[in-house]
C-alpha cells in the first residue's frame, strides 16, 4: 500500500465518513451525526410534507432531550450533499437487546435519486456491527414510497397490517439475495457515474504543451487522431492553439464545462488544476501526470480533497490514459505509440502502463483489438471493480482483460467479477504472489499465501488466472473464435507422429485425457486416410496426406460424441500443407459444437487466426503446450459455467448458537484485548455452538488428575499438553494415544510435566476415536480477502504432502464438493469407489459450518481442526484450535468510493 493510501485511510478512520454513489451517478457524503447536528435534523424534519415524513416514529424532530452522543442504543448517520443535510437515518434500541426501531427522512428535493436506501444499508451495517439483528418500523400503509424502499433494500422484510399501518420488521442478516440487490444498485450507480468520463460529450487536455515528445502534445494528438466524436478544448496559458486547436489561458476560461480533463501538468500543479475543474463544473479527471505518490504526500492529498470536494471521478494519476472506441466515442485519451490499438471487442484495466501497451498490440496482431482500455495507474479512485460494473452491460465487449497489482475491495471484486464471467470471460494476469517473508502459526495460515488466496478468489468468482502475458491472446483465441468444451476429452490428429505425440502429452498434462476412439470413428478414419495412417488416439494421418483429406478426417472426429476438442496439428511438407485444409474446415460446412484448435510449429507468432469469418476462425498456435493451456482454461470455465449457482449455505433448523460462541469470544477478548489461542473448553464451546462435530475432554493440573479423569472415561484416553508455546502438540512430543490403564496414564502424565515443565499449563484427556482417514480443516482471515477455509491431508502427513484446496467464504455446497475432490487424497477418499467408507455427507456438513464460523464470527483469526478423523459414522475433531483477535473495522459489503 502506497504512503498515499495510508493518508487516505487515516482520514477517512478520524472523520468516520464515507463517499458512496447515488443511482444518478453523483455522490454524496455519509457519516454518523454529533450533537451539532441536532438542529439539522430538525430543520430537514420540518421542511417536510406530513406525507413525506416516512415514518412514524423519528425522535430527531425536536432539539429536546440529550445531545446525540449520550443517547445509548441509538445511532444516527446523515447523508451531505457539500455542507447540506440532504437525509438521515436513526435507529433506536428498546426492549429487544437485538432489535432497534429505525427512522428514516430525505429531503423532498433529493427524494428518489436512492438516498434513503444508501442510508439505510450504512445505518443497517453500522447496527450488525453493534450486535443487532432486526430493524422494526411502522410505516403508513398508503405509503408505497417507503415501503418499496424497505423492499428493494433486499433484506428479508416482514410486514404485517395494523388498521392503517404496516409493521415492518427487517432481517439485518446480509444473505445472497441482498448482496445480489446491491451489486445491482452499485452497477447503476456506478455506470451513470463513470459516462462522463468513458463516454464524454467534450474533453479539455489542460498542459497541452507544442512541444513535440512531451505527454501532453502526445495526448491531444492521439486524441485527434483517433476521430474523438465530442468537442476538444486545451489549456496552455502560453500557447494560442496546439495541433490547430484553441488554447484557453486556464480551466475556467471554458466558455462551456467540459465532462472530461486530461491533465497532464508537473504533479505540484495537479491540485490546483483539479480545483479550477470542479469549480468549473468538469465531471471526471483523467490525471496522466506521475510524481504524487512520492516521499511528499501533500499533493496526493490535496487531489484526493478536491475529488471528494466537487463529486469528480478520477482514472490516475500516473497512468497511460484511456480509450473508448465504440463508433459514437472513438476517444483514445493516452500516450501510447501510435497504431498500437484496435478498436474491437476486448475490454482492458491494468495498473500498468506496459503491460497495457504490451497487450493492447497483442490483440491488435491478433485482429482482436479492445473495446475500452483503461490504465488506473496509482488507483486512486476508479478501479478494476468500476470497469467490471461498466462491462456487464456492454454488449460491445465480448471479453475482459485485468492486470492488478492491489485489491482495494477484493469482496466487492469477487461480486462483481462472478456476475460478469456469467456473461462473458474474464482473464486476469497473476501478479504480486510471491510468497516469501510469510509467516504463521497454525497448519491453515501456512499455507494461505498471497497466490492461494487471490487464487481461491479467482476460481470462485469463475476468473482464468494467467500466469504469462502471453496467454492472454492465446486464450481469447479460443474463447473469441470456437465454442466451450462440453468435457474434457481431447482427440489428436496431426501429419507429423512425433509432433502429434508431443501434443497428446501436453494436454494429458493439463488434466485433459486422450481416451481411445470408439470403433465407429475408427473404421471412418481408416476409409478416409491412406492405409498407413494410424487411426488410435493420437490419430497420424502420415505426412503424405493431402490437405482435402486431412480436413475430412477432422471432421470424422469433431462428428464423434466421444470427443469434447479437436487439436489438429500441422507441418508442412514438400507435397503440400494440411493446414490449408483447416482453413477450409472452418469456412465450410460440417462444423459441430466441439471446439477446433490448430497446432503449426512452423509459424512465427504464438497464436494467429485460420481461415473463416469473425466467430468461425480457428486459432492457430505455434507451441502445442500453449493450445493445452488455453484448452484447459476454456475447460475449467464451461465448468464453472455448468456449475449450480448455489446460495451461501444453512443449516437445516435452527441454526447456529451465535450468541454463545460470540459470549466465548467476547470474554476471551475482555481479558486478553489484544487476542490470541482460545483454551481447550472455549474452543469445544464455539465448534460445539455451531454444530461441528468435536471430541470433548477434561483439562486436569497433573498426573493424579489425569488418572481419575481417565478413570471416569471408561475406556482408552489420549493425553495432550497444554503448554505455553505450543500449538502442534505432536510435533512437540505432547502427545500420548491408547493409554489403556492407570499406570500408563499416570507414567505418560509425569513424562509431560518433566518435559514442558513450566510451560504446562494442564493436561487434556479424551477418550479414544475409532481411527479413520485424518482430514485438516481450517481457517484464517486474509485482512483484504477474508476468511479463507482450507481442507486437505491432515494428522502428521499434514505438514509432509501439503495436499490441501482452499475458498474463500461465504461457502456454497458446490464450494465444498469441489474441494474434496480438488486436493489429491480427497480425490481418492471421497469417489464412490474408495477403500474405505466415509461418510462424504458429514464431512460436507462439518466444512460447511467451518465456513459459517469464520463468515459469523469475524473475530476468529485462525483456526485447526487437525485432525478430523472421518469414518463410515460421520466424523469428529480430535485436535482443535482457534486464534481470535479484535474484529477488523468496516463493512466490505457497502457501498463507499475509495475515496
């Protein structure tokens, strides 16, 4: 994180407010109300019409009583248009410790522009953060304005009528539903936000310098040439025109605002420009201009002022530009050589200047050029989460291409991302996933590094997570051009055998299988292909194949429902080139549902189109192992697609024990304010509250202790120290299994007093588990990502094999079932055909809860349950572990500008 962002979050934590978008793309300012606000609020009441008074109840519509900040059970946040009250929201606590009676009013001026329903999720969010779980309200019944606003809200709302009223009581639980409810309402907010400056009406570059080489030359320039639809204005107070177009001395010489400025001026000057902007009424900055990031931070933070100051959006600083171009846009706003875009149907956010460049050119070679670019540089406002909003509903754009080097909101990402890969794909390239200096306590966080985390991300929200530039254009090819697979089977023909055996290798690498062709695809290709030909899987046509004929057996095997892709590779030879066939394939008749791919190992470039029109090109790659990759990726998304949706999972009945593992947690906490590891009695308590299957034992002070203890188990114990220190037990020679008999509890018990001596702080008895397979399961919160469940090998192999898959939370039931089979030993423990009976079900369940925990109790920092011995039974926690911590602030669900 920049110094700039740390600035940015301080002030943002001292003055407890937050910007955040209407529906009509302006914002506003939110923050919890003090005592001189009071008259505020009264003033705002009264304004009112008695019909425009949402709610009975608002105790905000006298100055009477206490001042705000020593009413206890209530709170207030108000919504700021600049230094005027435009609505508030207020809860009240009464009799019900869990539920508050809520208020709510809205200027008549500002009322339905989703002010109201802004409010009331901050005021819904700052409640659930205080322990509430319900609002109630009494609402006139003919008052279908706020009754919709309850709504729409996408909370769960029961409604019940009272003669002329409704009571309404709101679940402030935030399901799938209300999450989806917001996503929507943050799409619309934020696309009518960012047209001013993705699709403005004019553009003023203000530093467009004559001089030939400098950026603002370059910009104004490409802005020309790229046949910008809109009007051009430029700002250079020495200059009577540049590249022919009028010069104004500074911004608020205008003789109209604009919608978007360029700025590119020395960073010292950005702050001072940016003002002249918002007071000219400029609705979105782009900054190219570097240096605000530096040792200085005053710069940066005067910018971000002036943004928050006149409702401006702003791309930068210190980035390459921007660009649209849709026929009605045509903007190129950057610095980038010329020719080095296309326009097409690609959309592109990077954070880097180069590697906007690099892929920019790749898809123009490719033929595949980009529909909007846009560099975001130091990221201080619009981000990848923006652009992904913008592209769900652009139906130019086919595909979207990400390069982030930072998160700002990764679960608003993980949202957003998954609601647009349901329409097009998406890719990213990997960065930022170097693992080393990492450190942790428990099995789980050791392996919860910053690529296992971005990567469970990825894979949720159906992202394809490249780890080369390179692919990028490879992999589009693909989507672009053919079909998904419906499966992962792959046939292979080439005219050159040992090139047709290097291809099958690749893709049973990539976890794509060669099976063998059914006899009927067989006896076709034998009358098709000269008699030498062999006909297996990979099929050798012989390298004296014709090129007609060659695209008749490849039509044998896209025709066969055995087969999912076709990867077809081709040398040329003196006695003609089979490619040439391809060509003719993908331009003809006879093209089925399964997916063609061409491997030339001849050609130049990494991956170029063959044959046919837009949407029946074939892609053509150099390297086999690349047509592997991208087959692999295309598979791994027409399963994601496949997939159940599913909504984050609940337990049938009546669900977890909140308030007792929360009541754990807090006295933990009330006397170790700073965290760490719960005893052995509170972890049992928290797992046993949510359900999770645990082995409960005795914590005793010494070997006599241990003996009665044992005595009353009836049966074989296990012994464990509890020693300052330690946390895996085995590992540190604390733990001793079937003790049998008095005198070996007791000889064991004396064996770990001598050992850890000072440092025991008591010995855990529990009875003896049947034995079964040894699973870890586990937890630990990512500060950015949240929680991250991990399962995987676990007992004293855990550490060994590190075989483990992970998710993010909230977890679905499809979540689960994938990572059981996604690590290796799962894959052999949980088929149907396994050595040993497990009760899959009762594994599934325990995850699952996992989940619910880590999503239900933010304060859990870590936790183990190593191992989980599972059986034919069900399964139990013979080790646990949990590390809590004070919650981290601030709700990722609301809606908030960065800045």
């Amino acid at each position: 994180m920049s110094e700039v962002e740390d600035v940015r979050r301080d002030r943002r934590g001292v003055t407890g407010s937050v910007r955040a978008l209407l529906a009509d793309g302006t914002a506003v300012r939110l923050r919890e109300l003090a005592d001189a606000d009071a008259e505020a609020v009264a003033q705002l009441h009264r304004e009112l019409p008695v019909q425009d008074r949402y709610l009975r109840f608002f105790s905000a519509g006298t100055t009477s009583g206490p001042p705000v900040a020593e009413r206890p059970g209530s709170a207030w946040i108000g919504a700021f248009r600049g230094a005027a009250l435009v609505g508030v929201a207020e809860y009240t606590v009464g009799d019900d410790p869990a539920a508050a009676e809520v208020a709510l009013a809205v200027g008549h001026p500002e009322q339905a522009h989703g002010v109201g329903t802004l409010l009331l999720e901050h005021l819904a969010s700052l409640a659930r953060h205080r322990g509430l779980r319900r609002f109630t309200a009494r609402v006139l019944a003919e008052n279908t304005r706020m009754r919709r606003v309850f709504a729409d809200l996408g909370l769960p709302v029961r409604t019940v009528l009272d003669r002329d009223e409704l009571a309404v009581e709101v679940d402030l639980n935030p399901d799938a539903r209300y999450l989806d409810a917001l996503a929507e309402r943050q799409q619309r907010a934020d696309v009518a936000s960012l047209q001013p400056m993705l699709r403005p009406r004019s553009v003023v570059v203000v530093g467009a310098s004559r001089r030939g080489g400098s950026v603002g030359n370059a910009v104004l320039r490409s802005i020309l040439a790229g046949g910008f639809t809109g009007t051009v204005a430029a700002v250079n107070p020495h200059a009577a025109e540049v590249e022919g177009v009028p010069c104004h001395r500074s911004v608020t010489d205008l003789p109209l605002p604009c919608d978007l400025a360029v700025v590119c001026v020395p960073a010292a000057a950005v702050p001072a420009v940016a003002r002249e902007c918002g007071e000219r009424g400029v609705r979105a900055l782009l900054v190219i201009s570097s240096g605000l990031s530096g040792d200085d931070p005053g710069p940066a933070n005067d910018l971000v002022e002036v943004v928050r100051q006149y409702d401006m959006r702003l791309v930068g600083p210190n980035c390459l530009g921007l660009s649209n171009s849709d026929p009605a846009v045509r903007l190129d706003g950057g610095f980038a050589a010329p020719g080095t875009a296309a326009a097409g149907e690609v959309g592109l956010v990077s954070q880097s200047g180069g590697v906007t460049i690099a892929v920019q050119d790749a898809l123009r070679r490719l033929g595949t050029g980009t529909s909007t670019a846009v560099s975001t540089g130091d990221k201080y406002d619009v981000s990848g989460n923006d652009m992904l909003l913008w592209w769900r509903d652009d139906l130019v754009t086919r595909a979207a291409v990400l390069y982030l080097e930072s998160f700002g909101n990764p679960r608003r990402f993980s949202r957003f991302a998954r609601r647009l890969a349901a329409r097009i794909p998406v890719l990213t390239v990997r960065s930022g996933s170097s693992e080393a200096g990492r450190r942790a306590a428990s099995h789980t966080a050791a392996t919860a590094t910053p690529r296992v985390v971005r990567d469970a991300l990825f894979r949720q929200a159906g992202v394809s997570a490249l780890d080369r530039l390179s692919e990028v254009p490879e992999l589009l090819a693909l989507l672009l051009w053919q079909p998904l697979p419906a499966g992962r089977r792959v046939a292979v023909i080439s005219n050159a055998g040992g090139a047709g055996v290097l291809t099958a290798d690749a893709c049973v690498a990539r976890g794509l299988p060669v099976p063998p062709l059914a006899a009927a695809t067989r006896h076709a290709l034998a009358r098709v292909l000269p008699s030498g030909a062999a006909v297996g899987n990979p099929v050798d046509t012989t390298a004296v194949v014709a090129p007609a004929v060659f695209a008749d057996a490849v039509r044998v095997l896209l025709a066969d429902p055995g087969i999912d892709a076709v990867v077809a590779v081709t040398v040329p030879t003196a006695l003609g080139d089979p490619g040439d066939g391809i060509a003719a394939l993908a331009a003809g008749p006879g093209r089925t549902g399964t997916p063609l791919l061409a491997v030339r190992p001849t050609q130049p470039e990494n991956v170029v189109a063959v044959g046919g029109a837009a949407g029946r090109r074939v892609p053509c790659f150099a390297d086999a192992a690349a047509a592997a990759a991208a087959l692999a990726h295309a598979v791994t998304r027409a399963e994601w697609l496949a997939r159940p949706a599913g909504a984050p999972w609940a337990p049938a009945g009546t669900g977890p024990d909140l308030a007792r593992a929360a009541g754990v947690v807090s006295r933990y906490l009330g006397e170790h304010p700073a965290g760490g590891w719960l005893p052995p009695d509170g972890v049992e308590d928290v797992l046993e509250a949510f359900g999770i299957p645990v082995l409960r034992g005795a914590v005793v002070d010494g070997p006599d202790a241990a003996v009665r203890a044992f005595a009353q188990a009836g049966g074989p114990v296990a012994l464990k120290a509890v020693a300052d220190g330690v946390l895996h037990k085995a590992a540190a020679g604390g733990v001793r299994l079937g003790l049998d008999s008095s005198d070996a509890v007791g000889g064991a018990a004396r064996d770990l007093v001598a050992r850890f001596g000072g440092r025991l702080r008591g010995l855990l008895v529990q009875p003896m588990t049947a034995p079964g397979p040894e699973l870890l399961v586990g937890v630990t919160a990512d500060p950015a990502f949240g929680p991250l469940v991990t399962v995987g090998l676990g007992g004293g192999l855990t550490d060994l094999v590190a075989d483990r898959a992970h998710r993010l939370v909230p977890l679905t039931p499809a979540d689960v079932g994938e990572m059981l089979g996604e690590f290796r030993a799962g894959a052999a423990l949980f088929s149907p055909d396994a050595r040993q009976a497990i009760d899959g079900e009762a594994v599934r369940d325990a995850v699952l809860r996992v989940g619910q925990l880590a999503e239900l109790l933010p304060e859990v920092a870590e936790l183990d349950l190593n191992p989980l011995v599972a059986s034919a039974r069900g399964c139990v926690a013979v080790d646990a572990r949990i590390r809590v911590e004070p919650a981290p602030p601030g709700d990722p669900a609301t809606r908030a500008l960065r800045i």
